[in-house]
C-alpha cells in the first residue's frame, strides 16, 4: 500500500503487514516528519468506487467496439457479401435484433400514450 507523508506529501510504499490494525507511528524518509499512520479501511471502498468505475469503462469500451465492429460490417456490406456469402445469416440476424427493438420502443410509447 501506498502512504503519504502529511508534512512534504512524499509517497512511500509499505506492505500491508507493515501497518498493523491498531496502526503505527511512522516517519518521512524525506523531512523527518513523523505521524500516526492506520491501516487502509476507509480506502477499500474507495478502491471499490474505481473499481466499479472500471467496470463501467470496460462496460463503453466493450460497447464502442461492438458499435465499430458493426458500423464497418455495414460500411463493407456488398464487399463482405460478395466475397463471404455466408455472412448473409449475420445481417438477418442483425436485421432481426433491430426490428425487435424498434417494436418494442413502439410498444413502450404506446404504452405511455406517447
């Protein structure tokens, strides 16, 4: 774990077991400073919130790259049909999955009355 110094700010890593769970008097390397320094419990759930902040930029990442994916499997339609002709069943598929949406967004305004 990374701790600070409270005077300069200097950073020092520690292992975990280097700050028992009463915590520690500790001093800068840098400026001599000494403070009382506990273990990390309030930084797990920090860390949680970037985790699940990674989670959530994985998640756009993730749907940018499927986006892309499909717009150059559209941009390349004809070529991609010509030379792959198999690909036919993706585009029924994709056509299928877009129709399906389209109904249901129509049902959800309707059932708004919008």
């Amino acid at each position: 774990m990374i701790i600070s110094c409270e005077k300069c700010g200097t950073q020092f890593e520690v292992r975990k077991n280097e700050i028992p769970k009463e915590g520690r008097n500790v001093q800068c390397g840098v400026c001599n400073a000494t403070w009382f320094q506990k273990p990390f419990e309030k930084n797990k759930k920090n860390n949680s919130n970037h985790v699940s902040f990674h989670y959530f930029a994985n998640f756009f990442l993730l749907c940018l790259i499927l986006v892309s994916f499909v717009g150059i499997m559209e941009t390349f339609r004809d070529s991609l049909l010509y030379n792959f002709p198999e690909l036919d069943q993706y585009y029924k598929f994709v056509e299928m999955i877009i129709d399906r949406a389209f109904e249901e967004i129509k049902n959800l305004f309707s059932s708004f009355s919008i």
